[in-house]
C-alpha cells in the first residue's frame, strides 16, 4: 500500500508493506499516484497537460520518470504486495504462553484527584487497597516462572501511586535482585509516578534501581492546575516541579520521560510540550485523553484538527532545536525506521493480555492496567496463572489484520491494530476502531517520518 503526503516542503511517498520511503519532486509524486490506474500514455497525457507551462518538463522526463517507477515496483520498493495477512493470526501463538512484563499496581490509592483519572482516582472503581510485599513477590515468581526462557523481564511498579506503598517496591526490587541470577533474569524496573511525594530517598532509589520513570505533568502551570489538584482542589504544579527537576537532574537527564495528558481544555498542547522544556526537561510525551465524548475533557472535532496542526508545529520546532544544538525528545515521535520493531512486533502490537499483564494489589490478572476493575476482563491470578484462556486468546488474536477497519489503512504496520483498551473504552470492544484516535495517531506517523527525512537532509547538505 502507498501513501503519499506532503509535509513541511517535503513530497513524501511510504511504501508500507516494503517500511520504503521515497522523497521525490512533484512531477514524480504525481506519477506515483496515477501509477497504478492509468497507462504510461495516459500519465504522459495527463502530465503534459498539467505542467504545460514548465518546459523542464518534457516527454522524454515523464517516460523516465515512469521507468523509474516501474523500476521501484520490481526491486518491492513501491506497490509492495503484503504478504503478511496470512502469517499475522499465527504470529503470537509461536510466542507460546511466554509472559514478558507485568505492570504491578502496588497501590490502588493515590493523594491527587485528577479531574480526568481512567483508575477513577487510583481506585480502578473498586476499594482503596495496597499490594502487600506477599503478593509482590508471588506476582515476581509468577513472571519468573512463566518467563520461559527469557532473560530481560520488564515490571513497572504502578497505581494509583506507587510512591504511597514505597517500602514494599524497595522490598520487592531488593527480593528480585536477590534471586535474578540465579534464575538466570534480569530485571528492569520502571517507576510512574505523579512525584507528589519524592524525596531523596525515593530520588537515590529511583536512580539506582529503576532503568525508567514516568513522570505525570500536564504542561503549563494553569492547565496542570487545572486537572492534577490534591482533595482540596489545590493544584499539584509547584509541589511536583522542583521534585522532577531534582530526580531527572541526579540521573543526568537521562532513563525518564515526562508523561502528560491533554484534554479539550489545550488542544494547543504544543504550548505545553515546550513549557516543560523551558523547565529543562528534554524527554516527553502527551498524549490525547482518551475518554467518554459526553465527558467535558473530550476533544471534540475542531480541538482535532488543531491537535494536528499542532503536531506539525511540534515536528517543525523539534528541527529547529536539533539544529540549535538543543534537541528534545518527543515519545510519539520516536521512529526507527531502519532497526525498527521487527514484523512480529509490527504486526502484534504492544502484547497485552498475552506477554503483558496487570497485577491488581491483591494478586489478580488483568491484560493491561486500563482493563482493570473491569470484571470480564479478569484473565485469571498469580496463583494459578491465566485460567480465562479463551479471553487471553480474544487478546491473542488482535493484531492488525484482525479488523475490517484496518484493511486499507496505510499506518497498519506503524500501529499494529492499535490499543485495544482505548478501542475498548471508545467503542465497547477490544475489536473496535477507535477513529479519533487513528486520525491523530497516523498525523504522528506523517509528522515523525518527516522529521526523519528532514534530519537526513540535513546530513546530507553538511
Ligand atoms: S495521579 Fe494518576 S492515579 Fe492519581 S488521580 Fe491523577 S491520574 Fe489518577
Ligand atoms: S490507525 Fe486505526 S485504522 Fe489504522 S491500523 Fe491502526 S487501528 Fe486500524
């Protein structure tokens, strides 16, 4: 499948099956996109007549152009048959029961009250309730034990917010190191958390031990202050700045990013992404609410096509910086288009409810953190391991050749049939097509692979 574009100056031709990316002028993007319907005469015919007044461009310059084309299409750099649809159901079942990752929700309580919180306040619309350091360690021998053979296990420790149960992460990193090389592990730890209570012994830990931490800001002061505010409605801003500031600079800036959310409150988000690298933060991400679109936080139509203005903006202003010397990382950016995810990954996504679990604080299973409290989508405990086979096959068998939807979607190997909780929570089924979201997500891909091209460029006029 081809898609054509043009951003930022750039003609832009994505060959998706082949991953090829071709940038050509635009006598050849023309072409290109006539190619498949029309004879070279008829192309001819046509580009004769629309570029009448340029005498650069002549037959003998179409024709070429054309056996160019031609020429691409047999090297499967353009018009590449996809011949992923028939191996894509069977993808994860040679993955076997592998389980990689567990996201451990160490604490299902948390000291903000963010207006738009998906866990209902940290309570996954069930009871306050804390992982004791029991049930950590089961939930640990548990991905040991279902790791196969394995070695790099991935935990993030979770809420709510974690940093409310602190002695019992301390307690569970300590018990995993113990037992990981004699086990034949190793583990990487992540911390999220919405900093309210770091402290130099949270700081020296977290740098120690965590490979990364997910720290929650909105942006701009008003707009943080707006949503992220404590139970008296007092706004978390100027309590949790100097704390990321502190941890991020004591880990040299490196290993974090900084999560935030927005809402229809900034669709302007980008205002948001470079306040936070005014503060000195580098690495980020913001991501749109995914919520009920009756709720008030809801971007609504027009907030969507500002957003993607916006991602132009933020792809543009990114260049800039990189030429200043200045870079800064944005998460949904980030794009290896040449060692990139290899096709198993491609075409199965992120692994939810199959290499990927959630552990809730007294030991149960669900596939990702945003399905739990939800009971029908409880895959079974720690105990005895997955015992809803037929729910982990429903997750198994998502993947981005599992939907209608996506049949003629270019960005189907970038997105790989997309999160199957926001498709979940926006349509009712993990089968759901969430469209919002793919129209913002494939403007992410569009403005990343620019960003790309436009940073080869560069190199190449040095
Ligand atoms: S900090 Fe996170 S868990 Fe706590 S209320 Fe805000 S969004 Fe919810
Ligand atoms: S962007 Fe949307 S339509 Fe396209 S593959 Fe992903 S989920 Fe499917």
């Amino acid at each position: 499948m081809v898609h054509q574009y043009q951003l930022n100056g750039y003609n832009i031709v994505l060959d998706s099956c082949s991953g090829s990316i071709h940038v050509v002028d635009e006598v050849a993007y023309d072409i290109i996109a006539l190619f498949p319907e029309k004879t070279s005469d008829e192309i001819v015919a046509a580009m004769l007549e629309k570029y009448a007044g340029r005498p650069d461009v002549t037959e003998q310059d179409l024709r070429d152009c054309i056996a160019d084309v031609e020429a691409l299409k047999q090297a499967r750099k353009l018009y590449t048959p996809d011949t992923f649809a028939d191996m894509a159901g069977t993808f994860k079942e040679r993955s076997g029961d592998v389980v990689k990752a567990l996201c451990l929700h160490v604490a299902h309580t948390c000291n903000l009250n963010c207006a738009y919180c998906f866990a209902s306040q940290g309570k996954y619309h069930g009871d306050r309730a804390l992982m004791s350091f029991e049930v950590g360690k089961q939930a640990l021998d548990f991905l040991m034990d279902h790791s196969g053979t394995r070695t790099n296990l991935e935990v993030d420790f979770f809420g709510g917010e974690p940093l409310m149960n602190w002695d019992v992460v301390k307690r569970l990193v300590e018990y995993a190191r113990s037992v990981e090389k004699e086990r034949g592990k190793n583990f990487r730890f992540t911390l999220t958390t919405n900093g309210m209570l770091i402290d130099d012994d949270v700081i020296d830990f977290a740098n120690r031990e965590m490979s990364n931490v997910v720290l929650s800001l909105d942006g701009r002061k008003e707009i943080n202050d707006r949503t992220r505010v404590d139970y008296a409605g007092n706004g978390s801003y100027d309590r949790i700045v100097p704390k990321f500031q502190k941890l991020v600079k004591a880990r040299g800036g490196k290993n974090y990013y900084m999560r935030g959310t927005f809402t229809h409150a900034n669709p302007d988000f980008t205002k948001d992404v470079f306040h936070m690298a005014d503060l000195g933060f580098t690495e980020l991400s913001m991501e749109p609410v995914v919520c009920d679109p009756d709720d008030p936080a809801a971007l609504t139509p027009e907030d969507l096509e500002i957003v993607k203005d916006q991602y132009e903006t933020l792809a543009e202003d990114m260049l800039r910086r990189e030429k200043e010397g200045k870079p800064i990382t944005f998460y949904h950016y980030m794009l290896d288009l040449t060692g990139g995810p290899c096709i198993y990954k491609r075409i199965s996504g992120c692994g939810s409810g199959t290499e990927y679990m959630a552990v809730t604080p007294w030991g149960d299973l669900y596939p990702c953190h945003q399905f739990v409290g939800e009971e029908n989508y409880k895959l079974g405990d720690i105990w005895n391991g997955v015992t809803n086979t037929k729910l982990r096959d429903e997750f198994r068998a998502c993947n981005a050749y599992a939907r209608p939807e996506c049949a003629d979607c270019w960005a189907k190997l970038y997105c790989s049939g997309g999160c199957a909780a926001n498709a979940y929570h926006a349509t009712g089924s993990i089968r759901g097509v969430y469209e919002p979201g793919c129209e913002l997500f494939r403007k992410r891909i569009e403005c990343a692979i620019m960003m790309k091209v436009a940073e080869q460029d560069t190199r190449e006029d040095d």
